[in-house]
C-alpha cells in the first residue's frame, strides 16, 4: 500500500518524482516548472541555469504517468542529441532503454508505449509527426519561425503542451514576440544570479568577457538589438507607426 501512494504521489506531483526517483532536487523556479499544467510556457533562463535538465524530466515524466508522443525540438542535431541524452539518463535510472537513433533524429519507446523523439530544427522533421502531448523547444530564440509554423497545428489538433525555452536572441523573432505580446502564457525568468551554481566569481568573469550588451542576453534574460544594427528597435518601431505626433512632442 506504502508503494502505491508513493507512485500516485509520484504521478500528481513531478517534484517527488524528481527528488525520489531521479535524485534530482530542484531549485524554487525549476519545481515551478516541474508543478505546472500551463498548457503553453516560455522560459527565459542564463545559460548553465539548469532548463534543459529540468525540462528533460518533465519530458520523461509526462511520458511514464500521460502515455504518448513526446517532441523534443532543437535548433542543430548536436543540440538535440544533448537534450535527448538528459532523457536517457534519466530513464535508463528507471528503467532498461534502447535508444533508437535513426539518421537525423534520436528516439525511444517506453514499456508503456509512449515515444521520445529529439529532431533538429528542421521543419520537414516534423511535419511527419502528430498529435504529440508534450513539444519542448530547446533555444527557442534561435529556432526559426517555419519551424515553430510545422508545430503549432500538431499541438492545435491534439491539445498537447508546449514547453519553449531559451535565452534571448534579440527584439525579433518568434520567443521575443511571444515574450512580450503573447497571451495565454506562462512566462519564467531566471537570470545568473539567481542561480545557486552560478558564482559571483564567475558572473564578474563573463562581463568583461562577454561585455555589457551580450552579457545582459546570455546571462540577464535582456532582449537587446544586435551591436551591428545601424538603428534601434524603438527608432524602427517610430519609424513604421502613423501617428506624427510621437515625432515632434
């Protein structure tokens, strides 16, 4: 009796699941992440804040307590062969698992039926994929907006969730936009030094390295327009707008 609460508490609540199954104890932002049902979440995290792990275990958790297919987006196919190899990790600790890796994509079938699939950010790797109950996005800024267009009526037919993470890419694009004007969202911010394994040491490091423009991206969640850019965001948003006035107050 003892072992079925446990697994009924595991199966409502992926922190418990984390921290007994996986040994895994999250911080304050990442058992928020953990805990949501939101059906539609951006997270805007500094590199190194710990998304991609965390989003790997709500990838395997929805996969053992909600069987289905779950998507795991990534800009390159390096990229998601790293994230698809935090779900392994994770599952191998659960279960036996034979990863199946077949030309462009990387993929598993749990005992229970349910698929992970990690494919590169190709939008022909998708459209052959549908009703999917979970899409994680890995470095949504950097996806491009074709490909987020082959995902988004996967997710309208079947209901399922979306999970976009990244640090910013400039004021364009589709995570900026979304960012800042979409709605129906769950939005979570984690900035370095927020973050318990980030050193001030080290943070200090990066700005002089980085410089205060790409140090703001990388590591303060701040959507800046390029060094190159001749003008600004704001000055091309008054430029495009019709009402004179804003010019000469």
């Amino acid at each position: 009796m003892h072992d079925i609460g446990r697994g009924l508490c595991w199966a409502l609540d992926a922190v418990p699941f984390a921290e007994d199954r996986l040994g895994f104890v999250p911080d304050a932002w990442q058992a928020q992440l953990l805990r949501s049902r939101s059906q539609w979440i951006l997270l805007n995290c500094c590199r190194q804040s710990g998304k991609s792990t965390t989003t790997a275990i709500v990838a395997l958790h929805q996969a053992i307590y909600d069987p289905g297919l779950v998507l795991c987006v990534s800009p390159s196919l390096r990229q998601s062969r790293e994230l698809f190899a935090k779900v392994i990790g994770f599952l191998k600790s659960i279960e036996p698992v034979i990863p199946l890796e077949e030309d462009n994509k990387s993929s598993c079938e749990l005992s229970n039926g349910s698929r992970i699939v990690s494919l590169p950010g190709d939008p022909d790797t998708v459209r052959g994929y549908s009703a999917p109950k979970l899409v994680i996005t890995d470095e949504a800024a950097y996806v491009s907006d074709a490909m987020q267009a082959a995902i988004a009526p996967m997710l309208a037919v079947s209901q399922g969730r979306q999970i976009d993470m990244s640090s910013p890419n400039g004021r364009r694009g589709y995570f900026y936009e979304n960012w800042v004007n979409g709605e129906g969202i769950e939005r979570i911010k984690i900035i370095g030094r927020e973050c318990p394994r980030i050193g001030t040491e080290f943070l200090d490091k990066m700005l002089r390295k980085l410089g205060p423009m790409m140090f703001a991206q990388e590591f303060e969640g701040e959507f800046i327009d390029a060094e190159s850019s001749a003008f600004s965001s704001e000055m091309i948003e008054l430029a495009l707008v019709n009402d004179f006035e804003r010019f000469i107050q």
